[in-house]
C-alpha cells in the first residue's frame, strides 16, 4: 500500500464503548464494527506521515458477524482491520460506486494475501451497509 515504515494503533473494544465512540465522533447513538481515525487528513495531516491513525473494533460486534454468518471470529477481525486500515488510507465506499469497488478489490487482495478466499466473506460483499 505504500507504507512501508507507517504505524498504526488498533483499539478492541465492547459494544458499550464502541456506541460512545460512534455517538461521539460520528453522531450516530449505536454500536458499529469498525471506526478509523485518519491521521492523513485534516489540517496537520503532512505533521506525522508515517502514522495512518487509528481502528477501533467491536470484539462483541465481530463475535455476532461471525458467529451469524458462519465464520471464523479471528476472519472477521482480519476484515475489519483491513476494512479500517483502507479507510485510514483514504478509500471510502460511501463516496461512489467506483470507490467502493476499489475498496472491495483491495478488500479482497489484501485478505486473500492472509489466506482467506472463497466464499468465505460473499456476506460481506454482498452487503453495501458497512458502517465505518
């Protein structure tokens, strides 16, 4: 992805502490499953260019994906982290229909680079509700 000396900070939370982060930061009062916080972005974006930010993942969220959709919990936390890590990078699959399709190719490269292929996310693809 081009970062080869970049770091980033990866925060596992519950559902009560993901929903005030949501309600916080994003104005909506509920649990999600990922969140990122661009250090790229905004006025003081150029100050660190080696930190991307920060994802923020629901452990009690990536429990009940997997759990409904029949995979691995340790899957889903490798598709959240990669979903998050995306967004941190600038791709945003809320922006249009070409983004998101950029987002779920690389999406798809960077898991299938962990091992995971198949069917084994089409539940997750198949939905466009992703809420970052």
């Amino acid at each position: 992805m081009g970062y080869t000396e970049a770091e980033l900070s990866i925060l596992i939370v519950d559902d009560t502490r993901m929903a005030e982060l949501n309600r916080d930061y994003r104005g909506i009062d509920q649990t999600t499953d990922v969140l990122s916080f661009p250090m790229l972005e905004g006025e003081f974006g150029e100050i660190a260019a080696d930190m991307l930010g920060d994802v923020v993942i629901s452990a009690q969220t990536a429990k009940r994906m997997s759990e409904q959709n029949s995979t691995s919990f340790e899957s889903v936390l490798d598709l959240l982290l990669i979903h998050g890590i995306l967004h941190l990078l600038g791709l945003n699959h809320e922006e249009s229909p070409e983004q998101a399709k950029k987002m779920e190719m690389k999406t798809e490269e960077l898991l299938s680079g962990l091992g995971h292929g198949g069917k084994e996310f089409q539940w997750f693809f198949g939905e466009k509700n992703c809420q970052d």
